[in-house]
C-alpha cells in the first residue's frame, strides 16, 4: 500500500513541476503532474502564492504560475534535509 504524501512533499511535487516545465505552467498540467483533485491543487496554489514561492500571471486568454526565487530555495533545502535524514536512515 502507498504511503500518503506529507504536505510538505505535496509542496516539493507542486514546485518541481513549476520548475520542470522551465519555471512556466498552466494549471491543468499541475492537476496531472503532481496528481492532486482540482480543490486540493487550488488550496495548495493559493498558499503558495500567499507565501511567495510561486507568482500567477494571468492573460486575457489563460493563466500561469511561475516559481519564486523563494520557492527556488525551498526546492533546494527540502533536498538538502531529505538526503540528510536519508543518509541516517530516517526516511
């Protein structure tokens, strides 16, 4: 059985995603890529933008999201403590 994801790792998920697609996304490639219902990715979208890792930019015909610099540096700490906490076993 599959372990559920914490929400931290759901965080990590949205960003990579953000970040994979050269730092540009639409929404509905969020929904899939991180697997998340539509409700959820919007609660964690709204946070995020809250928070500053992740801007929306908005056009007459769509929406996107780019990563912050800020989620940038999340991206890259949550990486450094989860090779810490791997390399004791911890994960």
């Amino acid at each position: 059985m599959n372990k559920k994801r914490s929400r931290l790792e759901i965080i990590r998920d949205i960003l990579e995603v953000i970040k994979s697609r050269n730092g540009r996304i639409k929404p509905t490639h969020i929904l899939y890529k991180s697997n998340l219902s539509y409700g959820m990715m919007e609660e964690y979208l709204e946070e995020l933008i809250k928070k500053e890792f992740v801007i929306e930019i908005k056009t007459p015909k769509n929406k996107t999201y780019s990563i912050t610099e800020k989620g940038n540096n999340y991206l890259n700490q949550y990486k450094l403590i989860s090779e810490f906490t791997d390399s004791f076993g911890l994960n």
